[in-house]
C-alpha cells in the first residue's frame, strides 16, 4: 500500500499492459493501480503535465507550451515540487500544480531549475 507512486505514462503502459493514448486511458490505469493498493497515484506525462487520481479526486494540470531544454531530473524535480507543497497545505491539487511547475522548470534549464526558473514558469500555469 504505496502511499504515492507515479508512473509514466510509459511506464503505466508497460506495468498494466494497456495503452495509454488518451487522459481518459491514463485515468483507468491509475484506477487500477488505486484498486490494486496505491493510495496516490500521479502519472507525469511529460510536456503534456500530470493527472493525479486517489480515492477522492482526479485532477489534471497542463505543462505550459515552453521550450524544453533538458528533461533530465525532471521528475525528480516534479516530486520534489509537489511533495514540498503537499506538506504545506496537504492540497493534492496544490501539490499537483507545485509539481508541474518545478519540474517543467527544470525541463526548461541547462540543469537544476533555480527559483527565478520555477518563478517565472508558476506565471504561465493556472
């Protein structure tokens, strides 16, 4: 009983043997996941942005249209975002834009994002 896990979208496919074209696809495979134990589940879809899914909420956010750079660290960037938000306000859905944010600001640097980075892409997101 994970508390989090997040998959790509890549890795979803490969995990549940089934594909993964649509947000509505992604949805019913993080369901699963749910109903097989995890708790959270948050699925990264790369410039596309991420869907959450738990018991209670489904929630998607969009990347903003910004040039990437480097995706290396990205999704640790991701985690890193939504997890320091989540223990501020435990919002999900908080977390989940934090998460965006911080890790399309790191997509978008040479390395590492920096806070004016991460500052001026949390503009570009609603």
């Amino acid at each position: 009983s994970p508390t989090l896990v997040k998959p790509n979208r890549d890795e979803l496919k490969e995990a549940l043997y089934i594909d993964v074209k649509t947000d509505e696809d992604v949805i019913k495979g993080a369901k699963r996941l749910i109903k097989m134990g995890a708790k959270n589940v948050i699925v990264s879809l790369g410039k596309d942005g991420a869907i959450f899914v738990n018991d209670k909420i489904t929630k998607k956010i969009d990347a903003p249209d910004d040039r990437v750079v480097n995706p290396c660290g990205a999704g640790d960037s991701f985690i890193a975002g939504f997890i320091d938000e989540f223990l501020k306000s435990f919002d999900y859905e908080k977390a989940l834009k934090k998460g965006v944010i911080v890790g399309t600001a790191t997509a978008c640097s040479k390395d590492l994002a920096d806070m004016k980075k991460i500052k001026e892409v949390s503009k570009l997101i609603k």
